[in-house]
C-alpha cells in the first residue's frame, strides 16, 4: 500500500521553516545581521528535520537540511568553465597605475566612463557558481582558467552560499563568480582548536580553504568557517546589465554576499584615494586582503577595451606593498627536511607584523646568508612577502655595537651528526643519511599530509611519538600498525585507534598522483605526480618507465627523470614498497577524463599558440582526456603546430601525423 501525501499542514510547515531559515542563513553569514539566537535557530532547524523524515516526499534538494551530504564523494570531475576565468595585470605602484589608466583614455567616448569599480583583492580561492531557473546546479573551482575541478557537493555546505536565489529577478542561467575565504578569526579559532587536539593546522587563511574545498567528504568543509564573495559574472542569460555596480546590486537582490568595501568611484585620483585608504585599514578588515581589484565600471566600455590573451585590458590589481617591521635576530637554528637538506631559519625578538606575531623568518640557504651578512644581535629589517611567509631583507649594519656574533654553519647534521655535503653546482648543505631521525619524520608527516595520502590524525606529534615508542621507521610501517598497540599510547585511546586505523584503510587505494607525491621524491610535486599517474596509469608502470620514456613526456626534463630512476633504483625503497603491497596498498589507476575530444590521443604543441598560454593548452588536452608530450615520435596521434613550428612539424610530416592548428585545436575541443 502506498504512503499517504503529506497533509497540507505539513507541507506548508515545511516551506515555512524552509524561507525562515534561508532568511536566517542570509542575516548571519551574508548581512552580518542576525535576527535570531542561536537556540531558536536550532529549534527551527530540528522541527524541519523531523518533518522531512516523517514525509520523505516532501524533501527538496534545495531545503537547508540537504546542505551537508551523508556520503563521500569518489573525487572531483573536471568542469570546463563556460567562459575563461582570466588571471589579472598586476600593478604596484602609483605610476604603474596610472600608466594603466593612460592606456585606457583612447577607448573613452565621454568623460562619464571614468567610473571604477575599486574592490579589496581578497586572498582566497576562486570558485564559479553557476544557477539555473534559480537553482544552485554546479560549483567549480577556477582550476587553469578553463578547466576547474566540480565540487558542487563541497559549495553545498558553504552557508554564505545560497541554494536557490533570492527575488523576482532571477536570469534564467547565470555563472556567478567570486571568492571563497575564512575570516581571520575564525582561521587563527580552528588552528588554536587543532593544535590543542593534535591535528594539523594550516599555515594561512587561503591554504585552509583550498585545501577545505578539495576535500572529498563534504561533511569536513560544512564543519569549518568558509565564506563567499561573489564578484563578477561568467555569464548570464534572461537579464542584461550595464555596469559592474549594476551587476553588484542584482547579486546582493539574489541573496549573495558582496564585499562591503567595494565602491564606485569617479577617476583615477578617487581610485588612487580608495587604494591608500584600504592600505591603511589592511589590518583592521576581518579577512585577508593583498591589494585591489580596479574595474572599468561600463560594460560596454569593457567590451571596447577587450582582452589580452589571458588578462582583461578593462580591469587591473594593485598590489599593496609588503609588510615589514623591524627586529633583533637573536639565534639562527637549522632544521633538517625530509630529504636531507638542512636550511637555516632566523629566530627573532617577536614583532607584530601584518595581523600576526613574527618570531622566526626564512634564512633559504647559504648563498642567503653570505649576500645578507649577518650577525647573531644584528638589528633586522623583515618582511611578510604576500602576508605570509616572513623573510629577512637586511641587516641595519650602522646599529652594530661590537658585540654581534658570527653565524657558526654546522659541519654535521643537528638531528644524526652526520657529516654535512653540498652537492655540485647547489646551494642546498645536505645530510645524506636516509636513517636520519628528522629526515624519517619528516618524510612521514609528508606522506600523511593533506597533499598526498590525507591521513587524518596523523600529524607531526602524532609522528613523532610512534617513532619515539619504536612503532614506526619507515612509511611502510604505518600499515602494519595494531589497535592494541595504538591504544596504549599516552593521550591515545581505543577510540582514536581505531580512527586512525580507518584512515590507513582509506589511504592503501589513494589516487596514484596522491601517492607519488607522499613518496618525496626529488623534483616530483604536485604537477610532476599528475604527469607520470596519466603517463604510466600504475605504481608499477611508474617504475618500470625507461628515462627515454620520461623525457618523452611534456614537462618532464632531466632532473625530473633523474630522480625518479634514483628513487626507484634505491634497495632500500623498493623494498619499502614491496612491504606495503603486501599490506594490501595498491593506488589507485589515475585515468584520463573519459568522453573527452581527445580520449586515449597523444598531442605534441609546437610553434607560437596566440589564444591560449602553452600551459593552458596542455591542461585543455588533458582536460579531454589526452596526454601532451614533448617530441613527436611514432607514437604520436595529432600535432598542434603554432607560426614558427620548426623540427617537430618537419617530423611529423615525415611520419604521417596529422598536424592542425590553434584555431583547429580550439574547434575540437569545443572552445572555438
């Protein structure tokens, strides 16, 4: 027998509960306006829950209840933007500036196009919605420009993020575009709350995000602070808008958060007023900000003015300048990394610098040192280079008194005392024990970390105590670990066994890009692990690949090749291997997009490409489930030749490969 429909009562409980908790969501997270406690808000949130469970029809993918899935996602699928989301000019200086604006004056008509937009450059991530009938249907990041990654379930969760759109007003389609970002105080909350937990914290309000956003459980992104500003259009459909402020008050009538220091101003000297005044206040707006966005305001005019190949002419950022302060070096200590290379790093009287206390800086390496000339006592001139990363730029040598030191480099490694070796033509000073205490720890917390294997609850203390008691040496190790033992641990428990345990299970079938980069092998990031998991689709592929097969590949150069056949060549790590594929760790095959123009094609570019960057075009074949290569050879499908394609295209034509052009590449792969 079949369930009766919901009584009108019920439905219409139901939408009501629904509208007043968007409009909550809309007071809280994008008026900074609440109209309610957070105990009424609760009440109201769990009746429509119940509601929804005890009429199951009435549930609607767009209810506030639906904003944190239940299941986790197999990963991201690539997401071609409707139109590129173009990188900006930078300018830095007032005359840059205005220079920018000189290039302007001859597409002006009037004196009344001299309206700017002038918006604070917020340092997060950039993410494109896009809403159809009203609808929230897909979120993408912004990927290379042209091809994001689809985190659609991830935006769900974001609450400054709505569902459905506000108004009578809405187009029929529409790409919002805008950033995501976390308040400072709530990123500094959660690192303080996962410091004292024994988890990992994140270095910046912008790493936090991104690395939030990629997560492949959408539960983990609902639980943290995560923010959206909507910014600009990639496109619209069923309305038509005149000028940037035009398009800024329909996103606000839609229910989506704009940045409140955004203005409208008249003329360069307005704008340049805006600039200096932002520069000043820096440190009193709530999220991070590292300069300003400067817009045409009249679309037409931006129309006239037109793009360059991957920037706007119509809208430039101007950069603020970096932040420095200055302080005493009071020591210099070296750490050692993961691979051996032991790096010095300034301790310094703490200073308050860009919203952050500064107690140590960035030294780099030996060459540094020599060009910079320290002393220990030395007065210093620091800076955060983009807010982040804190470096010394000089020492005040006219403040010496005498009593300064020199900085005394070590002979032998601080962690083994191993004697210290820099290889030929570096500047790295190495300790070339791979028993190293701090080379094991730090290659283990790298193969746990966020960009490789994501181990949760195995961060650097979690690390060292299993290597402390003696239950791990090497990354193999983590796979044979036991709940008895686990549980034993001082601060540990059966529970957090048991959880860890679980995220080793996860961590045995990683994508192979993932693992490749937990491995640490030199040279191989991020980008150089996507090129060899497409190029090989195995771990054993991987390491059975020739160097000539190496080369072969598009961006894989000598140094690149070099490692991998050292790394793979070592005893020691084949059989590090060997002992985890016997505890069941098999990557999983990285398989190029399916259905793409290109599927299971091997492209070669050549010559000048005038419409996409060389970097732009390779993601684009990749994106359509190719793979571009360096050199043409017999196993080449198709050559993109540019004007002044030279021995690749003479190749080509003697082997019989198809070769086309830009425009041709374009077409097929649907951009034309």
């Amino acid at each position: 027998m079949s369930r009766e429909l919901a009584p009108t009562a019920a439905r219409t409980r139901v939408l009501e509960l629904r509208e007043l908790i968007r409009e909550a969501d809309h007071r809280y997270y994008v008026l900074d306006d609440p109209t309610l406690s957070d105990t009424q808000y609760d009440e109201l949130y769990r009746e429509l829950v119940g509601l929804e469970s005890a009429w199951p029809e009435l549930l609607d993918a767009t209810s506030p209840t639906q904003r944190v899935p239940g299941v986790v996602a197999e990963g991201f699928e690539p997401f071609p933007h409707p139109s590129p989301m173009v990188s900006l000019d930078n300018v830095t200086t007032d005359e840059q500036f205005h220079d920018w604006v000189a290039s302007g004056d001859r597409y002006l008509r009037s004196e009344d196009e001299r309206r700017y937009s002038v918006e604070p450059k917020i340092d997060g991530i950039g993410l494109e919605l896009i809403y159809e009938d009203g609808v929230l249907v897909t979120a993408a990041t912004r990927g290379d420009g042209l091809v994001g990654e689809n985190v659609t379930a991830n935006a769900r969760t974001i609450r400054s993020v709505p569902q459905r759109l506000r108004g009578d007003d809405v187009p029929t389609w529409i790409a919002i575009r805008g950033e995501c970002y976390c308040r400072k105080e709530d990123f500094f909350a959660f690192n303080r709350a996962a410091e004292e937990a024994g988890e990992r914290t994140f270095a910046n309000p912008r790493n936090f995000v991104g690395g939030s956003l990629r997560m492949l459980d959408a539960k983990i992104p609902a639980s943290r602070p995560i923010r959206y500003f909507a910014y600009a259009l990639g496109g619209v459909r069923g309305a038509t808008y005149a000028s940037q402020r035009e398009i800024m008050d329909a996103l606000r009538a839609m229910g989506l958060p704009t940045i409140p220091e955004a203005r409208t101003v008249n003329g360069a000297e307005a704008v340049a007023a805006r600039y200096a005044e932002l520069v000043e206040a820096r440190d009193g707006v709530p999220y991070e900000m590292d300069g300003v966005v400067v817009k045409v305001d009249d679309l037409a005019l931006q129309e006239r003015m037109g793009m360059r190949t991957r920037s706007p002419v119509w809208a430039v950022a101007w950069k603020f300048p970096a932040q420095r302060a200055l302080t005493r070096l009071k020591d210099v200590d070296w750490s050692v990394g993961r691979t051996g290379v032991v790096t010095p790093r300034a301790i310094l009287e703490p200073v308050f610098l860009a919203g952050v206390t500064v107690q140590h800086a960035t030294l780099h390496n030996l060459d540094e040192l020599d060009r910079l000339q320290l002393r220990i006592g030395d007065e210093v001139e620091i800076e955060r280079a983009g807010d982040v990363i804190p470096k010394v730029l000089r020492a005040l040598e006219e403040q010496r008194s005498g009593d300064e030191r020199e900085i005394v480099v070590p002979d032998a490694c601080p962690a083994c005392d191993t004697e210290l070796h820099r290889d030929e033509g570096k500047v790295a000073l190495r300790c070339g024990n791979f028993a190293c205490p701090a080379q094991i720890k730090g290659h283990l917390a790298h193969f746990a970390g966020r960009g490789a294997l994501d181990i949760r609850g195995l961060g650097e203390k979690q690390v060292e105590q299993l290597l402390r008691e003696g239950l791990v040496r090497d990354a193999a190790d983590l796979f044979y670990l036991e709940e008895d033992a686990l549980a034993g641990l001082e601060r540990w428990g059966t529970k957090s066994a048991q959880n860890l345990l679980a995220q080793l299970t996860v961590a045995r079938t990683r994508p192979l890009d993932r693992f490749l980069v937990g491995l640490g092998i030199r040279e191989v990031g991020e980008r150089g692990a996507q090129i060899l998991a497409r190029a090989f689709g195995t771990l054993e592929g991987v390491e059975a690949a020739t160097k000539e097969e190496l080369l072969d590949l598009d961006e894989v150069g000598e140094a690149l090749a070099e490692s991998v056949l050292e790394w793979f060549g070592e005893e020691r790590n084949r059989a590090m291997l060997e002992r985890m594929q016997a505890a069941g760790v098999a990557p999983a095959a990285v398989a190029a997009p399916a259905g793409g123009a290109f599927e299971g094609l091997t492209l070669v570019l050549t010559g000048k490409l005038e419409e996409l960057s060389r970097d732009e075009a390779k993601r684009l074949v990749e994106a359509q489930g190719g793979r571009a290569a360096s050199s043409v050879s017999k196993r080449s499908d198709l050559v993109v030749a540019g004007p002044g394609a030279g021995s690749k295209l003479k190749k080509a034509e003697e082997l019989g490969i198809e070769v086309i052009d830009e425009a041709e590449f374009l077409r097929r792969a649907g951009r034309a």
